[in-house]
C-alpha cells in the first residue's frame, strides 16, 4: 500500500489535517528555496528576491500552524474519548 492510500483510509482527524497543512507548507517553502537559488545562479535577482520573500512568508505560515499542535491533539484525542476535555464516555476519559 502507498503512503496516498494509508492516509485516505484514516479519518480526517484535527491532527492529521494540521499535519498535512505543515507538510504543504514544507513542501511550498523547498520550492521557493529552489527558485531562488536556480533564479540566483541565473542572474535573475529580481525573481530571486521574491522567491526569498515568498519563502519567508511560507515558513511563517508554517510556524502557524505548527502553534496549533497542541490544539490538534488534544481535540483529536478528545474525539476518541481521551484527555481533560474529552467528549466520549471511554474510561481513558479519566486521565
């Protein structure tokens, strides 16, 4: 099985949907890093400095969410039952 359809067959959970938020987010931020550097090697400062400008905007936007981890858990965890604010009747409630 492929890691696309590992995660299509697990439910959209708070945590799984922030995780990918980061990993695009990840994934924008390399390829802004890669034009700038490509722009830079090709003499083109103008698209290289909005590259640059656009990557710092991409790890910003990563820092975000990633400040939402803690969030994420605890309203995942909450779902099956889990933590202080746990909505499920599960024993694990208790703890």
């Amino acid at each position: 099985m492929n890691i696309g359809t590992f995660f299509k067959a697990q439910p959209d959970t708070p945590a799984k949907l922030a995780g990918f938020a980061y990993a695009f987010e990840a994934l924008e931020t390399g390829a802004y890093e890669l034009l700038s550097r490509t722009a830079r090697r090709a003499g083109d400062e103008e698209t290289a400095s909005l590259a640059e400008r656009i990557c710092r905007e991409e790890r910003a936007a990563a820092e975000r969410v990633a400040s939402t981890w803690d969030a994420a858990t605890d309203a995942a965890l909450s779902e099956h039952g889990i933590g202080p604010h746990a909505t499920g009747s599960a024993p694990e409630a208790q703890r």
